[in-house]
C-alpha cells in the first residue's frame, strides 16, 4: 500500500518488529528482611523524632518511645483515656511541622460518652522526655476537634 511504501518501518500487515532477542527474564527480588526491634501491643501509628527514635501509639491507649538502636522501650504518660475496642483506641501520633522547636504533637483517638457512645478526637500536647530519654509525658494537652454527635457501637466513628 502506499502508506507501507511511504513508512520503511510499516507494513501492509502492521508495524514491523525489530531489535534484538527479548532480555533474559529476571529473577524476583528475594523477600525483604524483617528485623524486629520492640515488642508492642497493637502497635498502630508512628512517628520519627529527629533523632531517630518513635513514638509509637499502640491501640489499647499507650504511646511508646522506641529507640531502634537497642529496642529499649519507654512509655509517655499523659495520654487521654480511649475507648478501646473494635475500631476504637489511640490511633494516630504526628510530630508538628516544627517540631524541633515546639515540641508539639498530634494525636487522633476514640473517646466514651454517654449512654455507651464513642467518637473520636484529635488533641495536639508537648512532648516532655525526661532525663533518661527512655520516656517521658505530654503536657498543655489541648483537643482541637471533638466528633458530635458521638455514635454508638465499635465501629468507624466519623
């Protein structure tokens, strides 16, 4: 045809098909190496401090301190109570944008209210770690949003 005349690599059948042979198939990628560090209980969210260490919320209503160097694990005290159970519990942990020089963090959890409702939160404290750097507690806990109306039963609150 004259469009398989005008273009050397068309056909009157298609486009032709040159190169090489096809490269050799590749073998998959072994499985990734899996090295525990720490023990938690329903670990559930985590955050890198510059230094190199996480917090780490676990459901049931702890906020750990992690040093992945030795696994040593330490915990925050002055979380909020949480409505634990089904889809509810201290959920996610996020360093401030500024982190460094406010020592802020947010943190997402489900709350109990009356009449056997819950509903979730989001609450911003400071990061206090005491002298061992093993632990430490949150203070000027402030919440900044509240689910209303709370809702009965365990399941997705918002």
């Amino acid at each position: 045809t004259a469009a398989a005349s005008a273009n050397p690599q068309r056909t009157a059948a298609g486009p032709r098909v040159t190169g090489g042979p096809l490269p050799a198939r590749r073998e998959p990628d072994p499985p990734f190496l899996s090295t525990p560090v720490a023990t938690l209980d329903e670990p559930w969210a985590m955050a890198f401090l510059p230094d190199g260490r996480l917090l780490v919320t676990e459901k049931p209503g702890q906020l750990r301190l992690v040093n992945v160097a030795n696994g040593q694990v330490g915990t925050i005290a002055g979380v909020p109570p949480v409505a634990y159970g089904g889809q509810g519990g201290l959920g996610d942990v996020v360093l401030h944008p500024q982190f460094a020089g406010n020592r802020y963090v947010y943190l997402s959890y489900a709350e109990a209210g009356s009449g056997g409702t819950r509903g979730a939160v989001v609450a911003r404290a400071r990061l206090t770690l005491d002298a061992s750097g093993n632990g430490g507690s949150l203070t000027e806990f402030e919440v900044l949003w509240r689910q209303t109306p709370k809702v009965s039963g365990e399941g997705h609150y918002s």
